[in-house]
C-alpha cells in the first residue's frame, strides 16, 4: 500500500529501491557480519529493511529501538527484546519448541505455554536477567543447529545510545 507512512514489508510497496534491496539481499546470503543502512530521515530505510528480511527467507529477529524511552532502563530493553523475541517465535511456530531447548537453560528465561503458542519471558533484574551475549549465543546455537544464519537486526540503533551505553 502506497501512501501510508507504516514501514512496508512485501515487495510491491517498496518504491524504487530495486539497487538497494539487492545489495541488502546479497549481504544477507554472504553472511556479511556486519551490514548498515543508512540515509536521510524517512526515506524507508526500514521498508528496505523488513522487505529484505522477509524475501531471504532466513530467520531474524528485529529490535526496534524506537520502542525504548529515552533515558531507557534494563528493564525497558530486556521488554524490547522480549517483544522482539516473541515475534520471532509468533514467525517459527513449527520450531519454537527447540529454540526453547535452547533457550531454556538461560538464567532469566521463562515460557509460558498456551494454545496459542510458547512465549518467552525475560527477568530484568539485576541478579535474574540473563546476560545479552548469553541470550544472542543460545540463538546463534539454534540457527546452527538447523543449518542457518540468523540476523539480528536493529532498527534506528542510535536510540541505543543512553544511559546503558550499549
């Protein structure tokens, strides 16, 4: 859909873009570690984003800074990421028990199972949450384990910039 200011996420509502949506593919199926998209303000960097993502067809994960306050706290981050998971998990279903084989044994780490799928809930306290690095190697392990990379992806990384300095 044309005209609406929401990010898009298939093909046909991403306006000439086709250059720069091949590169992003193309850095995505070389497993280039690290890959930036930069721009002005607005000009659907994070259309070109999820479009990307969701044509690769691999598994990813998207933290949206965005969602975090200014002067965010750990426990405004460990929700991000929380939300951040459990759309990642809402996306693979039919493998959400084994990524919770990998997650489960995380300090800080807990499911809550229904019928409508498995949720992870993430402790933020000091003593209880599970550390990051923990967490982003559990879900590298998995990727691995089915043969996959998966990409981390955070959307306007800069809000990261605050009082926990990541």
């Amino acid at each position: 859909m044309l005209f609406d200011d929401r990010p898009k996420i298939q093909r046909r509502d991403l306006f000439n873009r086709e250059r720069e949506l091949q590169q992003f593919l193309q850095a995505l199926k070389t497993a280039t570690p690290l890959t930036l998209i930069l721009g002005m303000r607005r000009l659907g960097k994070t259309s070109l984003m999820l479009v990307g993502l969701n044509e690769s067809k691999m598994p990813y994960l998207v933290v949206d800074a965005r969602s975090l306050p200014i002067r965010y706290s750990w426990r405004d981050l460990y929700k991000s990421l929380e939300t951040s998971l459990n759309e990642f998990l809402n996306r693979h279903k039919k493998v959400s028990t084994r990524i919770r084989e990998f997650l489960g044994s995380l300090r800080g780490v807990e499911f809550e199972v229904s019928t409508k799928g498995i949720r992870v809930l993430l402790s933020w306290g000091r003593q209880e949450r599970p550390s990051l690095s923990a967490l982003l190697e559990s879900l590298n392990d998995w990727a691995e384990s089915e043969g996959k990379n998966l990409v981390i992806a955070l959307d306007e990384a800069q809000y990261l910039r605050g009082p926990l300095s990541l």
